[in-house]
C-alpha cells in the first residue's frame, strides 16, 4: 500500500441532471481506480451544488401543486443528493474495478458533519442556493418563510444559507472500519448533512458546509496522508488571468497565507480549496494537500504537476 488519499470531487464535474451525472461519473472513475490500481487506498468525497440545488428546487415546486407534498427541509435535500450521488459514483467505480479485475468494494456513507451552533457563518448566511426569484417573490418568501435572500449577479434573488466549518464527523468510526478494511469508501457527500448536537440528538439545520473543508477534516480525522482537491487547472495560480500570471508548484503554509492577504485567490473558487489544503497540511508534520485537475492525480503525487501545500 503507497498512500492513504482523501480526494476532494467537485459537484460540478458531476453534471446537473442525473442522466448527465450517470454519464460523467463513468469518466470520472477511471483516474480514481487509476490511483487504486498503483495502490493507493482511496476516500472520495464529492461536491453536490448543482444536484441539491435541483433537489430543493423540485421539492419547492412541489409543495405548490394542487396536490402539495410536505415541503422538504434542507437537511433531508442535503441527504437525497449523498445518495443519488454516492449510488451513481459506487456503481460507475465498481464497474471500472471489476473490469481491471481488481477485487474491491465500495460503499456510500450518509454522512453527518457536526458543527458548531454559535458558528458565526449562522448570523451571515453566505452560500446561495435553490431557485431564482423576483423581488416581489423574494420579499414573500422573506415574509412568509424567514428566509434570508440576497440579489445575485443581476439574475434574480437567491435563498442563502450558513456555511459554517465542520468540527466533527459523525459517523467516523463507521469510516475509519471499512477503510481499514480496504474498502473504498465515499462520504462526506457535499460537505456532509451539517448537524448540531443537543443531547443525545444530532438535529440537521439549513446550513451547506464547503466540500473542500469537510473533505479536510475526514481527512484528518483518517490520518491521511494526501489530501487531494481536485478543480478545473492542473496547478494554482497567483495574478491569475494577468500578464504576470505565476503557476505554482509548492507552497509552504506561510507562503500560501501570504498569497491569501495579497488577494490572488477568489472567495468563490480557489480561496476555499487553498484554505482548506493548509488546515489538512498544517493538522500534523507530514501531510500533504495537492490541489490539481482529476486527471492529473496520480501526476501530482509523483510530483510532476499539481500545487503541493506543505507543514514546514
């Protein structure tokens, strides 16, 4: 066994209807058994943005028929999208394994992610999601439902909701066995159903944690050591898009702080991903966080592309 890798997928890569998303998860699972098959062991986590936007949306639209079903909490959306994406993913996964004739299992976790319920991300709900509205919808839904809505971009008004940061992973016994058993495990599906717990109770709330600082702490918590980001380019970049646009191959935890004060990462995009390479990497000497593109991998680990974020 070489590594032990967290890869952080982004919903986005995953399409935004499921025939779509049964399609692109085929491709999707060639460079991931790719890293299993040079014997690495392997968690996945995913992104769901797109996909429990569409949940929430059709449960919305629902709820307004005339033969109205209940409208579905957010937290329960959350755990719909784990399951139609984690089945999607584990069957296309599967497939690819048998066909290289590589004797593996593989298993979804619907995963809760604890939070913090003083988390400041409550009082400034940041993250859109769900539906576009009209100003005049959007004050209804603020009337009607408490609702927290923004303008976004020109294209309508938005829900937003809290994204606070996970402290803990619920069902981590659960994934540290099957994982030091072999088998591939994914969890932490779009940064995990955000919970609090009171008492003996884990109560879900109307929150989306980022995928990028979820997938760090259940790599953490497994002690891996690679954590693996994966985005759209093969590295990171500062004075991006500009004449003196700069590449990186390696960054320490001070230089990437330093990168993040100079204002070269954008808050929607790459800030996250670089944020979250740095708690994985700065947790314990010895990890490492490799932001890359999917196809670029197991590139990144043998050090030939990628951005490496280090504890030195």
């Amino acid at each position: 066994m070489k590594d032990k890798i967290v890869v952080a997928l982004g919903g986005n890569a995953l399409g935004k209807t499921p025939e779509e998303q049964l399609k692109l998860v085929k491709d999707t699972a060639k460079p991931i058994v790719d890293l299993i098959q040079h014997g690495h062991q392997v968690v996945l986590a995913h992104g769901n943005g797109p996909q429990v936007g569409m949940i929430n949306l059709a449960m919305d639209l629902a709820s307004k028929t005339p033969d109205a079903t209940p409208e579905m909490p957010f937290p329960e959306c959350g755990a719909m999208s784990q399951g139609y994406i984690g089945y999607h993913l584990q069957n296309a996964i599967r497939e690819e394994l048998l066909s290289r004739s590589i004797d593996k299992h593989v298993a979804t976790v619907v995963t809760q992610v604890i939070v913090d319920k003083d988390d400041s991300a409550f009082q400034n709900p940041t993250k859109p999601i769900g539906a576009f509205y009209t100003e005049e919808e959007s004050k209804k839904l603020i009337a009607e439902k408490k609702y927290v809505m923004v303008e976004d971009a020109g294209r309508g008004y938005r829900r937003v909701v809290p994204s606070p940061l996970p402290i803990d992973v619920a069902e981590k016994e659960i994934v540290k066995t099957l994982v030091d058993n072999d088998h591939i495990v994914i969890t932490v599906g779009g940064g995990g159903i955000p919970v609090v717990v009171e008492g003996n109770q884990l109560i879900g709330v109307p929150a989306v944690i980022d995928k990028d600082f979820a997938s760090a702490k259940i790599a953490e918590i497994l002690d891996a050591d690679y954590l693996i980001i994966l985005t759209a380019v093969e590295k990171v970049a500062i004075n991006f898009g500009k004449e003196n646009e700069k590449w990186l191959e390696k960054l320490t935890l001070d230089e990437a702080e330093q990168y993040i004060q100079e204002g070269h990462f954008a808050p929607g995009s790459m800030l996250p991903k670089v944020r979250a390479a740095m708690m994985f990497a700065g947790s314990k000497k010895g990890r490492k966080a490799l932001i890359t593109s999917l196809e670029k991998a197991e590139d990144g680990i043998e050090g030939r592309t990628g951005t490496l974020i280090v504890n030195e």
